[in-house]
C-alpha cells in the first residue's frame, strides 16, 4: 500500500488551463496522477536517481503498481 500526502501548489493560469484541457481529452489520466508523473520525472532528470522516484514515475505513466 502506498502512503499518499495532499499538497498546495499555486501554478500560473496558463497551466492550469492546459493542464483542464489534457484531463479533458484523456480521461484515463486525473490531476494527482499527472502530479505524480511530473514530479517524480523531474526529480529523476535532475540528479534524484532514488528508485522510489523511479518507481513512481513508472506507477503513474502506466496506472499500474509496479
């Protein structure tokens, strides 16, 4: 089982918008797990080679638990 914590993030309207019209278009995709995806990515292409970071990423791109 995966532990989980909410966060607050403040992000440009601009993103948000495009972010609504992804979710729109892809319904097999929600907010956390786009959330998930890119921050785990980030992490992962900015030197946090953490397999937990990794293993996230995966879990989110491929809705599935690795």
């Amino acid at each position: 089982m995966h532990t989980t914590v909410s966060i607050l993030a403040e992000i440009p309207e601009e993103l948000h918008n495009a972010l609504t019209l992804y979710l729109e278009t892809h319904p097999d995709w929600d907010q956390d797990r786009v959330f998930a995806a890119a921050l785990s990515l980030f992490l992962l292409q900015n030197g946090e080679c953490d397999r937990r970071a990794a293993r996230v990423y995966l879990d989110a791109l491929f809705n599935h638990a690795v």
